[in-house]
C-alpha cells in the first residue's frame, strides 16, 4: 500500500471515528479500531501530513484529530458506491409511502421519512410546475362571466384559478374548449401552452383559450410557486453540541425557508453534497447540505435532502437521500 493510500485510509478511520464518538482521536486508537496494518508512529506521521494538507485538526492540546471541512470534502469525494439501505429501513419506507393519497401527502410523508432515517432536518421541494407537464385542465362555470380553471400535472400538482370573461360564456362552450385543450396540451410541458393554442377556433373561443394560457404563465411566474416541506429541525436541537457558535442561526434560515431554496437551487443534479464554508451562507457555515433531484417521467422536477451539523453519517445520510428521491420519481411517475 502507497503512502498516499494509506493516508486516505487513515483520513477516512477519522471522519468514522469522529462521527461515532464524537471525541478526537488518536493515532493508538485508529491501528486498534481500523485494523490500519502499521504502527502507531506511522499513522502519526500521516495525521501530521493531513494536518498540513488542512484535511484535519488538533482542538486542543490532545493528541487527538477532527475532520475539517476540507477533510470531510475528501471523504465524500472518495466514496465509490452509494451503499442500500437495510431491508428493514426499505420495508419502512415502502409501507409509508405506498400508502399515499395525492401530492401533498407523498410530500408529507416523504419529508417525515427523511428525517426519521437521517435524524437531521429534511427538505422536500415541490415538483416545479415549469418543469412538469400538463395532465388535464377543466373549466367549470361560475356564473355567467367567470369560471374556474384546474391545472393537473402528471406529479399530480393542482392549482387553481379564477378566469373573468368581458362577456357571458355558455357552459357547454367552455365545457368543448376545455375537451378541445386537452386534446392539444396533454403531456406537453406547462411552459409551451401558449405557442400551441389550437387552430380554427371561434374567435370567442380563441379569446378564452388565451386567457387560459396566460393564466397558466401566470401560475408559473407566481411568487409562491416554489414551495418546500420541512421536517425534523427538532433533530437539529440533538446535535447542538456540534455547533461551535449557536444552533439558532440554522433554525431561525430553515425557518424562513429562502436561504435553504437558494442552496437547493445551485446544487447540481443528482447526489450534490455542500459542506461547511461551501454553503456561501453565514447561517449554515456549520452544516452540511445533503441532496438529490426527483423526476417524474424521467423528468427531474424539485429535489430533496437534508441539514444537518458537518459531523454527519455520510454514507448513510447519502443513502437515505438517494433512496426517497427513487420512490419519489416512481410514486410520482405512476400517478
């Protein structure tokens, strides 16, 4: 074995260590735990060079070492296969989550799933409806001059609209457009309704299906559309004694929700892991952000993840994020 391998070894026996124990340890008690194969005097010459790389820290005058941000960032780019979950953690999850009823209760129960497996606060995004397509629209009258508009995605999203007409509009013209546009949009993504409006329509009937699309580009440009579920900051509480400052800046950022959507929104897709400084937030220089996309007819559409303190159980946090994403795009697909 090269010197550099075993160093990664070595810093690899930290993070492990450090994150069962929370305790820093030393060069005798990494060869005892992890079967290193070399002396004591060895792993300490190879903790003195991760010092130097910055990869770990002394805290105090012990002789043991913590992972630093940099050394956790090692450790995660050096995991070669995301591990599954144990059978009992995928019969839990497949008896909660094949029980849902609609959108909001996967959401809820997905969140609530997260955070039980993990132990840290978990973040579900709602499916965006700019990146979902249309189902099924339906127009329901509400008077001679209004009507009701039902947006259904194939997530199984629904949103509601109120459409004012100039004019009286008889049902039964309504009830054939609204059978006509969905013959047209069906399976198309919300965000290109508006370049194909059918043709040959009465011009009364253009007017309104107009006004159908616009109120559908409306509801993608509204300021509520990006929506998240959260579950679990209690966790967080547990874990205080790994915040060096205080818990409440964490608290009060996933509380207010902004900080944490902005985070999600830079990661990139698939397994995308943030650490400590690389947060670029003041509220969360002491967290590790966690997350994945979901599809839904192979489309990623939001993503989902978790917080928690940078002393965090990596591999399994990653496997659990992994595995809800997975019954999210099927569940989601299937509806």
């Amino acid at each position: 074995m090269g010197s550099e391998e075993r160093r990664t070894r070595v810093l690899d026996a930290i993070v492990r260590d450090y994150v069962s124990h929370r305790e820093p340890v030393g060069s005798r008690a990494l060869v005892e735990r992890y079967g290193l194969g070399v002396s004591p005097a060895t792993v300490r010459n190879d903790m003195s060079v991760l010092e130097e790389e910055g990869l770990i820290a002394q805290p105090h005058t012990s002789a043991g070492r913590i992972p630093t941000d940099m050394g956790y960032r090692a450790f995660v780019n050096s995991l070669e296969d995301v591990q599954p979950l144990s059978p009992t953690e995928r019969q839990a999850m497949e008896r909660l989550m094949d029980g849902a009823v609609d959108l909001d209760d996967v959401i809820a129960r997905a969140v609530r799933l997260l955070a039980g497996f993990t132990q840290q606060a978990a973040v579900v995004q709602y499916p965006s409806l700019n990146k979902v397509s249309l189902r099924h629209i339906e127009l329901i009258p509400a008077g001679e001059r209004h009507a009701i508009l039902v947006i259904i995605t194939e997530a199984g999203r629904v949103e509601q609209r109120t459409l004012v007409f100039p004019e009286p509009v008889d049902p039964t013209d309504l009830e054939n457009l609204a059978r006509t546009l969905n013959m047209e949009w069906a399976g198309k993504s919300l965000d290109s309704l508006g370049s194909s409006l059918p043709e040959n329509l009465a011009p009364a009937l253009m007017d309104i299906a107009r006004a159908v699309s616009a109120v559908v580009e409306s509801a993608l440009r509204a300021e509520g559309e990006e929506r998240i579920v959260l579950a679990g900051t209690a966790n967080l509480s547990r874990h205080h004694l790994d915040f060096a400052r205080t818990i409440s800046p964490v608290l009060e950022a996933l509380e207010e929700q902004v900080v944490i959507l902005k985070l999600l929104t830079a990661m990139h897709d698939g397994i995308s892991i943030s650490i400590g400084e690389e947060n670029k937030s003041d509220s969360f220089l002491e967290t590790s952000v966690i997350s994945t996309t979901y599809d839904v007819d192979d489309r990623s559409v939001a993503r989902v993840g978790i917080v928690g303190p940078t002393r965090m159980d990596y591999p399994g946090s990653i496997a659990a994020v992994s595995a809800v994403a997975r019954y999210l795009s099927d569940i989601l697909s299937a509806h």
